[in-house]
C-alpha cells in the first residue's frame, strides 16, 4: 500500500476521532451542573411550609449598589407533599424608604424541568426581569423562587399550578424570616410565560394556602394560560416540542395516572426524554433544540387513553379560578409562542366571570421582546404596581 494512502487513511481516522470526541464533549457539556451542597438540608417532619433552611450571600449578575441573598427554604408539591426550594432576595439599600418595604414576587419563565435548571444557577439569574432597576430604585423588594425541582430534588411542577403556586408563595414566606430586612406583608406578583401562569395561580391560591400575603395586584406577562390551546398550536414545532418534552416529565412525575411512555410517541421517546434533562437556558440550549428538529414530523404526543388523560389534565391547569387580586397581562401580539388570539380569549372569560383585568396589548413586541430592557411594557408595570400599592382601584379594560 502506498504511504500516501496509509497516511490519508491516519489522518481520516485522526479527524473522525477529533469530531466524536468533541461531539461527545458537547453532549456531556449540554447537561446542567449538579445543583451544590447548598441546595441539600435536613429538614425535620413537622416544619411547616415557608420556613427558611438558610441562607449565603449572591453575588452572580446583582445590579450595582443592590445586595441579595440566595435562600432555600421549604415548600409543598401539588397535594401537599413536603419539598424544598432556593430562591433570590435581592434589595437596594436606602435609608430613605420606609419600612417595612414592599415585596414584588417574581416568577420566571421557562427554564426546563431538571435539577440544575433554576434561575439562580444560571449565568444571567436576571435575564428577561423587566423593570428591574426601576423595582430596586422603589425601594420594592425582589423574591424570585427557582421552583422545586430545579435546583432541588424533584418533580419540578412545570405547567402545574397548584405546584408553582405554592414555590412562590413560599418564597415570600421565607422572605420574611431574613434578619437583614423588614419586609410588609403588601406583595405583587410578577411572572412572565411559565411563570405567568404560575404568578396567576399563586392569586387564586394564596388566601387558602398564604392567607397572611396581602396580595394587591398580579401581572403576568405573555401568561401560559390556555395550556390545551397552547400546546395545540406549538406542540408541532421545534420549542413546541421543547416545552412539550418538559411537561410530559413533570406530569407524568406529578400525576399517578400518567406516565412517560403513555404521554410520548416511542418514535419521540428517547428524544424527548433527552430533552426533559437539560434546560432552555444559555448556549446549552443548542443540544435541545437539535434534538427537537430530529423528530419525526408533527407533535411528540401519542394519542389513546393517556393522551386524552394528559390534555385534561392540562386543562385542569388553566388557571381559571377566583384570582383574588386585580391582574395586568400584557401581550404581544407578534407571540408565536403564546397568541394574543388565545390570550384575548382567556380574559374574556376572566373578565366575564368577574374579574378586575386590565387588558394590554403591543402590535410590535412578541414572546421575548415582551420583556426586553427597553420595552414599552417596563413602565407601564412599575406604574401599574405602584397604583396597586397605593390603594388606588384598579382599572378593567376587556378585549373586545
């Protein structure tokens, strides 16, 4: 044999090597970090929800001049069951604001449905907050829970109210055993996609579950309300079926009568369940959204007995209860992800059964610019907060 031959085939073989073993390192890269020893307590049997377990100074992306805490504390599932979660209290020293100072509950959005995938383990624990500086400057304080699961044992409650709910009630809960502050019990809760949703059931929620919480208003940005429609209308696409995996996980984990491989297609097994161990974060996100684009054609979700058992139960989840609280949602609508056709909808409803909605909607913004740092949206919610805390009535605009 020639040595040239012998030589390409060496360099062949080299090259191939080369490409597997980065592609195996960007595959095992891909999954998220193991959550750390702070994430793990020993909590006894009768502590109650709310509790604060401890707590460690945060420096991670903390605008300047403000100063926060990561904490974890404990909470409940969907049907009580104990938990523990983390979240971020963040505040801006000032002298001259009154105390106690007022609390602004945020709910993040979508992030995955693994441990590691918490907000505050991120490399941008503040990415897609709006207003944030305006928050701090009013001397307001930020809670924003991680959730169960995500940074803690699991089952994270993605897309399940009665479990996001009770993560960021918690939150607040805890807040308020940190020696560093004084905290009133006057709160609004902010959330924007997932953590829309989650923001509008912790209203229906919090005067059976947090009664003490004074909760004066709700905003939720682009709100995963109406789960059956959404899931409808995206569950075809690449994040669809992204967002489809997450939730497949966390209901079958959540619910007796549900299980993976009854909620996904086999042809989608492996690829979904691959999905539902990372996260929709940061550059990791490429492994997903790959892994998204090789299924075959169409949504992840197989049909008989326990994908109709699924799709009710995401109906189940529609946060359609007395919300207790006047609500702001503001809405893009460019949304590809959540249709203003489909949240028009949802607000009707609410505003028809009773409800004090005020109704925003933006013709140039969608999913994300909804909550970008130059939105129109960040004023319009400072504003709408501030009337809420000053006791001023909330004002009902219904879409036509």
């Amino acid at each position: 044999m020639p040595g040239w031959v012998k030589l390409a085939r060496m360099l062949v073989g080299g090259l191939t090597l080369l490409v597997l073993s980065i592609a195996l390192g960007v595959w095992l890269w891909s999954y998220p970090p193991a959550p750390g020893k702070f994430f793990k307590a020993d909590v006894a049997a009768a502590t109650g929800p709310g509790h604060l377990l401890k707590s460690e100074p945060y420096k991670r992306g903390v605008p300047r001049g403000a100063v926060a805490r990561r904490i974890l504390y404990t909470t409940t599932l969907s049907g009580g069951a104990p938990a523990t979660a983390s979240a971020l209290v963040m505040w801006k020293p000032q002298e001259n604001i009154a105390l106690p100072r007022r609390v602004i509950l945020w709910a993040h959005g979508t992030l995955g449905a693994a441990p590691g995938c918490g907000a505050s383990m991120q490399a941008n624990p503040f990415a897609d907050v709006p207003a944030l500086s305006a928050l701090l400057e009013e001397g307001w304080i930020y809670v924003a829970s991680d959730y169960a699961g995500l940074t803690t044992q699991g089952p994270h409650p993605y897309l399940i109210g009665d479990g996001e709910a009770r993560s960021v009630l918690d939150a607040a809960r805890a807040a308020h055993d940190l020696s560093e502050l004084t905290l009133s019990l006057e709160t609004v809760i902010w959330g924007h996609s997932q953590g829309g949703h989650a923001a509008l059931w912790s209203g229906i929620l919090a005067r059976s579950y947090a009664p003490e919480l004074q909760v004066k208003g709700i905003a939720a940005l682009a709100p995963a309300t109406d789960l059956p429609a959404i899931v409808a209308e995206t569950e075809a696409t690449p994040v669809g079926r992204i967002f489809s995996s997450f939730a497949a996980r966390a209901y079958a984990d959540t619910y007796p009568d549900l299980y993976f491989s009854g909620i996904v297609r086999p042809q989608a097994r492996w690829q979904a369940k691959e999905i539902a161990e990372r996260c929709f974060a940061d550059a990791r996100v490429v492994v997903p959204l790959l892994l998204a684009e090789r299924f075959t054609e169409g949504t992840i979700f197989r049909g008989g007995e326990t994908g109709t058992s699924f799709r009710r139960k995401l109906a189940e989840n529609i946060p359609n209860g007395k919300l207790g609280a006047p609500v702001l949602i503001l809405q893009g609508r460019r949304d590809d992800v959540v249709s203003a056709k489909m949240q028009a909808g949802y607000a009707r409803e609410r505003c028809a059964a009773g409800e004090i909605i005020d109704y925003q909607l933006f013709d140039t913004l969608d999913h994300v610019s909804i909550v970008a740092p130059d939105a129109p949206t960040g004023p319009i919610l400072v504003k709408w907060t501030q009337a809420r805390f000053d006791g001023t009535p909330a004002p009902k605009v219904c879409p036509r």
